[in-house]
C-alpha cells in the first residue's frame, strides 16, 4: 500500500482489484519466508523436525488445526506465531463489526452502504494483531458469547427478530478475515459444538430460532489435552471430522531445548548493581529435574509435567541467590545447590501426583527428584576417578561445612585445603570467581555425597560432608 493509505473504496481499487482470502494471505505469506529462507517460527524451540513441517504444511495447505498436547507444550504460543503469517495490515470497510472485504461485504449493513455509496465508501487498516482473536472454553460459554444474540436495542429501534441487522455478533464472526482459536476444545458443551462447526463448514447458524448465512472467512485453529480429546470423547465426531489436520505437540527431547525455553521465557530479577550469571551446571539440574518429573512413577503423566516447572524453578533459585546477595551485601547473583530447596513451592505446584498423600510426602517426592537430578548433572560431568584427591582428603579426616547464608569468600578456603577440589571447579567456572567458585564447590560435594562417597549431616541450618 501506499504512504498515503487508501480512504474509500474507490481510492482502493486504484491499488488493487480484489483482496484474498486469510488462507490464500497466509499461504502466500509463507512461501515468501520460505524462499527468503526466513526463521518460521523463532520463538517455538524444540519442534524444527517434528511439529513444524506439519504447522508449515497445513498453512500451505489452508487447513484448519487442532494441536493436540499436555499442558505447558506451547500450544497458546504457536497460535500467536501464526499472525506472522497475515498482512501487516488489511483494508476494511469502516465501522463493520466484521471487517467485512470492501469489494465483497457479508454483512446486511455493509452491504446496503456499498449499494447506497459505491467507491465512495469509507474504509480504514487493521493490524495483523487485531486479526486473532482467542476463546477460552469453559462450561459456561454460550452461543451468543460465539456465534451472537439479537440485540435487544436493535429491537427497540424497530428492527424485527429476522432480520439479519438486529444481531449484535459474536467472537466467531468478529474474526471474520482472521483467526480464531478456541483453548480447550473438549470443555465447550455439545450443543456449543454444533453450532460452532455449522459456522465452520455450512457458514450457517441460528439465533432465535432464525436461520443466518455468513460465509466467514476465517481459519481456525483449536487446543484440546490428549486425555480429553480421546478419553472423555467430549468432541462431537462431525466436529473433529470438520478440523483438516490434527498436530502432535510434545515436551522438549533434549535438555538443551529445554534450558533454551527457561531462558527464553524467565522473568528478569536484576537489581541496579548487582550482576546475575547462573552456573551451565545449574541450569542443567533445573531442566532435569522436569525431566526426571516426566518420567516419575509418583506422577501423573497424563496431565504431563509443564516447562513452567522449569521456567518458575529458574526464577526461585535465582531469587534465592538475590536474597542472600542482598542480606550479605555481595555484589553478584549466583544460585547454589542449597537454593535448590526454594524451587520446591513452585515445582510442587504444578505436579498431579498419581495418588493422594500428604503434604510432607509431596515435598519427599520433590526433593527426591532434585537428588536424582543432581546426580544425573553430576555423572554428566565428572568421573569418581577424577575426584580421587578430594575423596581421599575427606577419608583422612578433612569436613567441610556449607550453609545457604555462607558468603562466598568462605569457600574459597577449601582450595586451601582440599586437594584437587580447585582443578574440579575450574572444569565448571572460573575458580577465581567467589560467588561461581561456591555453586561449583556446593555441587561437587553434594554430588559426592549422592555417589556414596561423603556422608552428610545437617545441624541446625549448616550441612556438614565428611
């Protein structure tokens, strides 16, 4: 479009005869990136050879999408990827509450006014942003919250309940020329679901009795959680027949994906002055212990186990390591493995255990999971063999005492006297660095004493290896 956008439908035409549909729009959209060899989806990590080629296809294709996947897969995420696929703007006629196509309007009123006022027809620019629009299904949603009610002061003014311009719409049509996308798929009432796939496929409906033809333009995509999709049966069969493609999503495969989405998504806590690092090795040991979530017989793997888990638990670590900073006047953010015991409020919440059990039981079963994580990490990153020196120190009698509140200048002295322990931390961070140098001296320990080669007591708040 030109600098100077377009005001009428005349001036319009100037520019272009006819204007695409949302499919034809993001298809053509698509193959551009394509061939600019543009990143699709930037921002969705871990699906480049299993759930995109199929995303890619079915927009090629023009099909309308059902994601299926557990919670926390990012499924709401990809939805709102899919607007980079439309216009940056699109011309519509003014004031229509369906942004109704200038040159071939749907609706009764825009209609009437392109007979009544021909290219001098006012039009104005929606953004690509405005041309999504997301329903949440509950229990609760209604036909007139999708579809739309006769508005009742249409009626007072003199409409009659037939007639097509006394219908205040709803959400479904005010996505004309866009996307619409319904969360949760399954919770929408049956007799909800009849008419929203009438509207998909026959572009008709009924309000008040009265029968209403809208040829929508409109892609639709839906989110449904597997054990709703095919356990509970709540989709009625002439609806799913009615989505073109069904997409599996999935937890990330690998670790690294997995500490990229924490990355990606965490909530900075950075405070004027302070400088925040988290250890590669902590990390590590966040995203495991998701992993070692997903895998646990303790947990219910049908509701799955969100990358929120790891997301949150990277945020209460980090604001652990802050509080200490800031009550010891340190001047660099570092978690250590005795900050791993603040992540247990936010994992636990987001967990359905397999059974009922009581509140201390639930924190067994998350610090359980730490230490297996942890040991994991550990093994990754260290052969007991390499750590002989300071197994031997601790035979012959050496302990060494750690604490959350510890300043870190206080570990420094282990390298004084614990023989090989400083060649150890210098494989994970700089040994010179206080605040790094006593993450890594904290999981060196804790992970010899997982291997069974420390013993560990804990007095009062200090945890003493020997």
């Amino acid at each position: 479009m030109p600098a100077l956008k377009p005001q009428t439908l005349g001036e319009l035409k100037q520019h272009v005869s006819h204007l695409p549909d949302v499919r034809a729009e993001m298809r053509k959209n698509l193959i551009r990136k394509l061939e600019n060899k543009e990143h699709l989806f930037p921002d969705i990590i871990g699906y480049d050879e299993t759930v995109l080629p199929a995303l890619v296809n079915a927009i090629l294709c023009g099909h309308n999408i059902i994601l299926l996947g557990e919670r926390g897969q990012g499924k709401s995420r990809i939805i709102r990827s899919m607007i980079d696929f439309l216009d940056d703007e699109i011309p519509a006629v003014a004031g229509c509450p369906v942004n109704d196509n200038p040159f071939h309007p749907i609706c009764v009123e825009c209609k009437q006014r392109l007979a009544e006022m021909g290219d001098a027809l006012p039009i104005y620019f929606i953004p690509k942003d405005r041309r999504l629009i997301e329903k949440l299904a509950t229990s609760d949603v209604c036909t007139a919250d999708l579809i739309g009610e006769v508005d009742p002061i249409k009626i007072a003014r003199g409409r009659t309940l037939d007639d097509e311009a006394a219908i205040h719409f709803g959400l479904v049509p005010r996505a004309h020329r866009g996307i619409f996308a319904v969360n949760e798929l399954p919770d929408l009432a049956e007799k909800i679901q009849v008419a929203f796939f009438n509207v998909m496929e026959e572009n008709d409906f009924q309000i008040k009795g009265f029968p209403v033809r809208l040829p929508l333009d409109i892609l639709v995509i839906a989110t449904a959680n597997p054990e709703d999709y095919t356990s509970r049966g709540r989709i009625i069969t002439p609806l799913k027949d009615r989505f073109d493609v069904q997409i599996r999503t999935h937890y990330p495969q690998e670790k690294k994906h997995e500490i990229e989405i924490m990355e990606q998504e965490v909530r900075s806590l950075n405070v004027d002055g302070l400088e925040t690092h988290v250890p590669e090795f902590i990390k590590e040991i966040l995203a495991e212990i998701t992993f070692q979530a997903r895998s646990s017989a303790d947990i219910n793997q049908h509701s799955g186990v969100s990358c929120r888990v790891s997301i949150r638990s990277y945020e209460s670590i980090t604001g652990s390591a802050l509080r200490r900073c800031l009550e010891l006047g340190e001047n660099k953010v570092v978690p250590r493995i005795t900050d791993i015991e603040s992540t247990f409020p936010a994992i636990a919440g987001k967990l359905e255990l397999e059974y009922e059990v009581p509140d201390k039981k639930e924190a067994d079963i998350v610090e359980n999971l730490a230490k297996r994580a942890i040991k994991v990490v550990f093994d990754e990153h260290f052969k007991l063999e390499d750590l002989t020196a300071v197994v031997e120190s601790f035979e012959n009698g050496i302990k060494a005492e750690i604490s959350q509140d510890l300043p870190s200048e206080a570990y420094m002295e282990g390298f004084q006297v614990i023989p090989g322990i400083k060649d150890a931390v210098r494989t994970l961070v700089n040994p010179e660095d206080a605040p790094e140098a006593s993450a890594a001296i904290e999981f060196i320990l804790e992970g010899l004493h997982l291997s069974n080669k420390l013993n560990r007591e804990i007095i009062k708040d200090r945890i003493v290896y020997k």
